[in-house]
C-alpha cells in the first residue's frame, strides 16, 4: 500500500501524506490486514502544532532509508491525538509502563492484535533504524517472547486507572483538604510561581482550587501563592504579550521561553480563571488578560461557523518562535526616538533574550508601576501603549504565520464556553455570552444527531463518535448557559446528555465512567482519574452529576458524585495537583451550594452577572404565580432542603 493520508481531513495526518513511508489511518481495519501479513502494527502518535513530531518527521519519516525499512516490516498507523484521545490513552499507558515517561511524539509497536509490545517517544534516526531492525528481528526471530511481554503489558494497561469496587460512602472532612494543600505546597516555587522544577505548564485548575481555597479557609500565604503565580505567567514570555493567549508551557523556572504552540484548551481554562481572579481581587492586568486573550482567539482562532479552532503551530518557516520573537533593530525601526522605552517596557534586551537573534517580549511591572518609574502619567502610557502594540502587531501580521490546526473539538468549545461565561458573569461583556452562546447552539445543532454526539468537525463534516471528556465539558457548560439566560431548552439538553452519560459510559458499581461508550472496540476500556492540563474526565463528570442532580433532584446522580469523590477520597492528600478538580468536588461537599431560584424572573442576565461571587446554583421559575408583597425579581434561596422566605436581591440572597 502507498501513503494512504492524502484523503484524511485532520491536519495531522495531512502533514504526513507525503512522507514515503505507508502511513494509513487508524481502521479496525489495519490490524485485520496485519494479522493476514503476519506483521508489527507501528502506532504514531501526534498533533498539528508539536514542534519534536515535526523534528521526528523530517529526521526520520521523510527519510527513503526509514521510509523502506518501516514499509517491509510494519503496517504504519497515523493517529492524531485530538481526534483519537482514545486511542492515545491507550498507547500512552502503555509507553509510560515501560519507559516511566511520556509525551508525543508517542510512537508505540504491537503485535498484529493491538497489543503494545515497545514503545517511546522522539528518536533520532540512527535510533530508530536501531529499533525497527530489532522488533523486526524479535518478531521473526523469538516470538514467543514478545507475545508474553505483550499479555503482561495488556495487563497493566487494563488495570491502570480503572476502579471496579466502590468503596463505601462514609463522609468527607476538611482535613483531608488541608492536609493536600500543606503537602502540595512543599512543591511551590515562592519566587517564580508555579511548580519548583521545570517545564512549567499553567495547570489552571490547579490555581483556581487553590484560589477557592484560600478564600474558603482564609489562607493568606495559598492566596499569596495563587496571585504570585498569576502575576509571573500573565507577564512571562509563556503569555504572548503582543496578540494576546498563552501558549503550551514555559521550557524554564522563568516562565520566559515557551513552547510557542497555542491550544484552545488553554486559554478557554485561562480566560474564566483570570476573571475569577479579578472578581476577587480587581487587579486591572487580569481583566486585561481575558479582553486580550478573547481577542487572539477571536481573531486568530475563529471558525466561520462561530466555533473555535483547535490550536496554533509552534513553528513558522521551520523554526520555533520565530513568529513571536524580535531583535532591537526592529523595534528601533518601528518607534525611532521611542524605541528605548518600548524596549524597557518589554525587555527586549539581555532579559528577554533567548537565541541567536530572538528576542521574548516578557514584563516585569504592571502598567502603573512602569508608568511611574518613568517618570509619565499612566494614562499617558496607556495611550501610548495602544498605539505600540497595535504597531507591533500589525508588523507581526506580515511575517509568515503558524500553521492553523482547523479542527473544531467538541470539549474545547465547551471549554472555552465555560472560560467565557464566567468572564461574563464577573465583567459583564456581552460579547462573551454571545460567543459562548453561538458556540453551544452550534454544537447541538451541527454535533448532535438527537443520538450521538460527534468530537470532531474538520471542513464541515462531523466524526468520531465523542468521548466523555465531550459530554463532560458540555453538560457543564450548558448549565452555565442555562444559568446566564434562563432558557430551560439548554439544561433540558444537558440532561439528555448525562443520561447518556449514566447509560453508555458509567459502571454500575463503582459509579466512575469509562472514557469510551460501550460500544469501544479497543484492546483496553479505561477510566481517566487524574487532573491534568485538563481535569480528568471522571472529575468533570462527577461535578455535572452534582449540578444535574440537584437541578432535577435525581437522587441517583447525586449519589454517583459522592460516589466517584469516595472512591479517589484516601490518598486525594498524596497529590494535589492531580486531584486538584476533585479538591473543588470535596469543596462543593463541604460547603454545598445554596438554590436560588429567581421567580418570575425578566432579566436573568443581570442576577447571573451579580452572582460572581456567589456560593449559588441559580435557577429560574417563570410561571410561578407570586404574592403581591413580592416584587417580579424576588429570589427564594434554598439550602437542605429548607426554603428560606423570598428577598427582593441577590445581594440580599447572599446574606442569607
């Protein structure tokens, strides 16, 4: 067979589909075709903005040597990660048991079957022309030795993160959160922010449960840490300080160098963390965080269909950051007499440099504080700062851009609906319901088929049937849609979809769900339990059966909740940031939401906008006959399962 690639839609894949060595699609197919030739299936694994699965192809998969040893020993499989999260998972566990590391590229051999039998990540290309004769040679050669390793390691991966017993249901104390917290904390960095070692990446479900709380248990030295880590990414060369969004981490302790790919999941995390995070403390470079990075995405990222796409690209003309970067004598050419102060103000100088001749625009102050030491008014500044970066940007718009991942993925939408509309909630910028709001009824119009929903939609066609990291992410961001508007049609929907959920994806005794429906036809069916750059999937979910259950008082979800919290709840103190999500789980536990229905309620965007720091779940009763004493808006605030007498405010529902 040639290059099958060439009539694939995932940018991924289309990357490759002129490589010379045979690559194909994953298909139930390819291990059909490989059992009938007796060989090795290669699984290898990417996405469209990995800069080392570029440095991998041009080594080793454009190579005719490579390319003619890998064609006569191995049926080669493609599998782009975003699409086939599955599918990753699985080869990841794997690759992760036998080398105790991970990343992508993730390139993993197994017998005809499926079976994983070696594994790794990037490699040269005098090491992988090592490995492939070898494999070649042990398949041929000593069969059974291979097919044994390959039962052990299917073993492992069944076994790894998959929880069958529940454990009983027998209460949740603060104390098991306080002492997650003291423990996490010996592994902050109290200069820099963030972790103690490098890379960093901005885990923002980490902050925003650290943020939480801080605020719930008055912990002044978490809050410090919280807004340090903040500070030090929101001016750090790991934010693009010219157009706006955060890329994937910072290769450094400095949050300096980044690698330059931006992702939609990201920043849809980073914009509602950023807003929560002004709520509580009004620092004007936060609510700038989220306007500049709403419009990179807006511009950058913006489907036609009113959706987003899935990521940038770390490179441009082959070269990392080179779209990003500058040298002094581009910024002295663009602001002559003024290019001192832009230069100071971005430190592009010894500070920001980083190779050769790039240079990081990276801050150190906020605007008052620069404006100060300089000696001007900070509106003054201000001004001035507008008309430079619109400078700067518009001389960056010239250059040769990333490549564009056109992909539009289900979960990062609703990610990114989520960022939105709590941004709305603390600033009150319609544009934001509005495109979270688009985003949504896009979703249900083009992704659901009133059955399935669909991950994935490349060139308007939808496919791959989604994951529960999908109907996750959605169900949470069609109550925040529900809230923000009151219009039922959108939680009636998230309903629908946790049904699914409880029917095609949770395990009747332990209450967790598998990552894939019941229909998976993979090697392994496995459930996702730990927080990450995205919370895990079971942690999402377990907060939607939270939410859904009270809405529409099914016990059952209810239970599933505390269920799934049970069954992580002893050891949760071992690893923080990987429970960082169920930590905010165990909050909700402890200090339950208070129901505030809104009665008769007109304008549901202006309670759900003076909700920002409310401990309410919101929900509205439009034909509820009311007593004259109370006016139209009047709130009856329940809590368990007691109703409090209606008020007139939600700031008079808070007190309550």
């Amino acid at each position: 067979m040639a290059n099958q690639l060439g009539k694939e839609s995932s940018p991924y894949l289309l990357q490759h589909a002129q490589n010379p060595v045979h690559w194909e699609a994953w298909s139930n197919e390819v291990f059909e075709r490989a059992k009938a030739e007796d060989k090795l299936v290669l699984i290898s694994v990417g996405y469209s903005a990995c800069h080392w699965c570029h440095v991998m192809e041009h080594e080793c998969f454009e190579d005719q040597e490579v390319a003619q040893l890998m064609n006569a020993h191995f049926i080669n499989v493609k599998v782009d990660r975003e699409e086939r999260p599955d599918v990753d998972q699985i080869y990841m566990t794997a690759v992760q048991l036998m080398t105790q590391r991970g990343g992508w590229p993730l390139n993993c051999f197994t017998l005809p079957d499926g079976r994983p039998i070696y594994g790794g990540t990037y490699f040269p290309k005098d090491q992988w022309m090592h490995v492939l004769k070898s494999l070649a040679h042990t398949y041929a050669n000593d069969r059974p030795k291979a097919i044994d390793y390959a039962r052990q390691l299917h073993e492992g991966i069944q076994q790894s993160e998959l929880i069958d017993a529940p454990k009983e249901i027998s209460g949740f104390s603060a104390e098991r959160l306080h002492e997650m917290v003291v423990r996490w904390a010996r592994s902050f960095d109290t200069f820099e922010g963030g972790p103690n070692k490098a890379p960093k990446f901005p885990l923002p479900n980490n902050w925003l449960f650290l943020m939480r709380y801080a605020q719930q248990f008055d912990e002044a030295k978490i809050e410090k840490q919280v807004r340090l880590t903040l500070d030090k990414m929101a001016f750090g060369g790991i934010y693009d300080q010219i157009g706006g969004g955060f890329t994937r981490y910072s290769v450094d302790v400095l949050w300096k160098v980044p690698h330059f790919e931006k992702m939609l999941y990201d920043n849809g995390q980073l914009i509602g963390l950023y807003a929560q995070a002004f709520a509580r403390g009004q620092e004007p470079h936060y609510r700038d965080i989220v306007f500049q990075t709403f419009d990179f995405l807006e511009r950058e990222m913006l489907a036609e269909n009113g959706a987003y796409y899935s990521a940038l690209d770390a490179d441009s003309e082959g070269e990392e950051g080179k779209f990003y970067c500058w040298n002094p004598k581009e910024i002295d050419d663009l602001f002559g007499s003024n290019a001192a102060r832009v230069k100071r103000y971005y430190h592009i100088n010894q500070v920001g440099f980083w190779e050769e001749d790039k240079y990081i625009p990276l801050r150190k102050a906020t605007d008052a504080s620069f404006a100060k030491s300089e000696g001007i008014d900070l509106q003054e500044w201000l001004a001035f700062k507008t008309k430079m970066n619109d400078t700067l940007l518009s001389h960056r718009s010239t250059r040769i851009r990333p490549g564009l991942d056109h992909k539009i993925i289900v979960s990062w939408n609703a990610i990114a609906a989520k960022g939105l509309l709590e941004a709305y909630r603390v600033l009150g910028e319609e544009a934001y319901l509005l495109r979270a709001l688009r985003i949504l009824n896009w979703i249900q119009e083009l992704q659901w088929d009133g059955q399935q929903l669909y991950r994935v939609n490349t060139n308007e066609q939808r496919h791959v049937a989604a994951f529960l990291e999908d109907y996750a992410h959605l169900i949470e961001a069609l109550s925040l849609a529900y809230q923000s508007t009151g219009k039922l049609e959108y939680l009636e929907f998230a309903k629908t979809l946790t049904e699914k959920v409880a029917n095609e994806f949770q395990h009747s005794g332990s209450k967790m769900c598998y990552f894939t429906a019941d229909d998976s036809e993979l090697i392994s069916r496995n459930m996702e339990l730990h927080d990450n750059v995205l919370p895990a999937s079971n942690s999402v979910m377990a907060h939607a059966f939270l939410t859904m259950g009270t809405y529409f008082q099914k016990e059952e979800w209810i239970v599933s909740a505390q269920q799934m919290l049970q069954n992580l709840y002893d050891g949760m103190e071992t690893y923080g940031s990987g429970y960082s999500n169920w930590g905010l789980l165990l909050m909700r536990q402890l200090h339950p939401e208070k129901q505030c229905h809104v009665l008769n309620e007109s304008a549901p965007m202006e309670v759900f906008k003076k909700s920002a720091q409310s401990n309410c779940l919101l929900s509205y009763h439009q034909q509820i006959p009311m007593s004259e004493i109370y006016t139209p808006n009047a709130i009856s605030v329940c809590e368990f399962g007691v109703c409090h007498r209606p008020v007139q405010s939600i700031e008079e529902a808070l007190l309550l």
